[in-house]
C-alpha cells in the first residue's frame, strides 16, 4: 500500500461560528465533539432515511473541510446553502486534494490535516493537501478501489443517491453513525432499524472470477433466485448489496458464474442466518 492520489474527491470548506453546529443537525454522525486534527466519516441522508451522500469531515481550528465524492460536490454544496438559514456558516469550494497512505508511511510534511480514515484500520490514513500536479494517470484512484473492495468497505459510488437506507451502508459497524447525538435528517427511521435489528439488506464483499468481466447492477442469485445486485467491482472483488437470506450461502452467481461471499471481519458473525435459505 503506498499513498494514492484520489483525483475523484473534492474539498468543500466550512466556516463560520456555527459550522459544528450547522452541521450537528443535518449529519448521522456527532460533529460537535470534533475536535482539530480528528477526523469523521459521516452521511446526509433525506428525511425517509435514505443515503445522498457519503463524506469525511475534517476539523482544524478554523475549518471544517469536508472530503467528498467530486460528482457530488455541486449537489452537496447547493443543498447546505438551502439549510443554511440565519447560520453564521459559509460555505467555500477548495482545489484542495485528498491523499491517502499507509500507517507505516508518514503523511507529508506540506499537509493540511490528516487522520486514520475510522472506516477500518487497514485503510490508513487521509490528507487534506494543498493543489497537486495536474497530470494523474488514475493509478491512485484504482489502488484505493482494490483495497477498500477487498476490505468489504463502503463508500457513495457504492451507492446511488436516495436509494439506500444507512444501515444498508454498514455506517452503524463502520463508525459513521451516532447514537447519542440529537436530531438530524432521517434520524427517525435509521434509530427504528437500529434498535429493532431491521436491517434485511446490507452491502457486503464478494469474490467474483477474474477472467470475466461484470457490470454494475447484475442481479446477485442463489438457487435461481434473485438475492441482491452487484454495486462495485475490479480485478476479482466486488461489494455486492445482498438480501439478508443470502447472508450465509455458500455458493452465489451471477449470469451463471460462481460468486463467494467474504464476510468481513469488521461485521458481527451474529448477523447471519445459521442456514443457508433462499427468499420466498
């Protein structure tokens, strides 16, 4: 694992004296208690619960600098200037760039923040950075594609906006998710299936044969029927966004090719059936 170079994020800035607290109402996660030089991952959702986007959020002394998904960012700044209000917030996009790296290499010295990324310790850590190089072959973006699909973590090109439920999103065993903090969009239905242990789909790694080429969207099978669908996938792993009886199978496919579920080591054990089943 080397540094990689995410061409695909953009930084949006926040400041102003409420931007914690801007923020604290709208997002799954507690922003208030951040402090500088920590670092969140966190969700917008809609008011039904449902997942717009994904993102980080950095704190400094004077800023919170939010690393978002680029195709995004537009949408997301929009959307904070409606709920704006009387906020003493103001809202800025950066040419900041997003760098991440091994714990075992030191991030650079010019860096503007960084932080362990929370979703899981193998993803090591995140950088704010100042304008890079414009060339960028896109190896970056890819090396950190294969190590967080052979983790099993999520992110929003997993996703598509307002289709997916948090939990869906695995935000509640990857850190991306408070359940102490006060209200916030779709709070109400993300707490019911939390607390009721609703979740009946969930966003989970797969391995798929290398040789052949597979398209997001293709429909996840187990004894003929459908069971789920592919989101995300390269060179042999993929995420894979599957019902809940399709959680201990043994033997998946897509257009007839084999497909292993790879439970991943963050998620309890206790999550999945005892037998293998099929929907009804």
């Amino acid at each position: 694992m080397n540094r990689n170079h995410l061409s695909h994020r953009s930084v949006l800035s926040l400041t102003g004296n409420d931007r914690q607290a801007f923020l604290q109402g709208l997002l799954t996660n507690d922003i208030l208690s951040l402090t500088p030089g920590e670092l969140r991952w966190t969700a917008l959702l809609t008011v039904q619960g449902r997942i717009q986007c994904l993102f980080f959020v950095f704190c400094t002394s004077e800023a919170l600098l939010l690393d978002l998904p680029s195709s995004q960012a537009d949408t997301l700044h929009t959307l904070f200037k409606r709920f704006r209000l009387r906020a003493d917030v103001q809202f800025s996009m950066t040419d900041l760039h997003v760098l991440t790296g091994p714990h075992h290499q030191t991030p650079p010295e010019n860096s503007i923040c960084y932080a362990s990324d929370p979703r899981h310790p193998h993803m090591g850590w995140r950088a704010i950075m100042p304008p890079l190089p414009s060339e960028d072959d896109g190896k970056g973006d890819l090396a950190y594609l294969q190590r967080r699909l052979t983790l099993g973590i999520p992110d929003m090109i997993d996703f598509t906006p307002g289709q997916n439920l948090a939990l869906e999103a695995n935000l509640d065993f990857c850190h991306g998710v408070s359940w102490n903090k006060g209200c916030y969009l779709g709070q109400e239905v993300t707490a019911r299936m939390h607390y009721r242990s609703q979740a009946k789909r969930r966003l989970l790694p797969v391995l798929l044969p290398e040789e052949v080429s597979f398209s997001s969207g293709e429909n996840v099978q187990l004894n003929g029927h459908d069971v789920g669908e592919l989101r995300t996938y390269h060179k042999g792993h993929g995420l894979a966004m599957l019902h809940h009886t399709a959680w201990a199978a043994e033997s998946l496919s897509i257009a007839h090719q084999p497909v292993t579920l790879l439970w991943p080591d963050w998620l309890p054990t206790t999550l999945r059936p005892p037998t293998e089943s099929s929907p009804s």
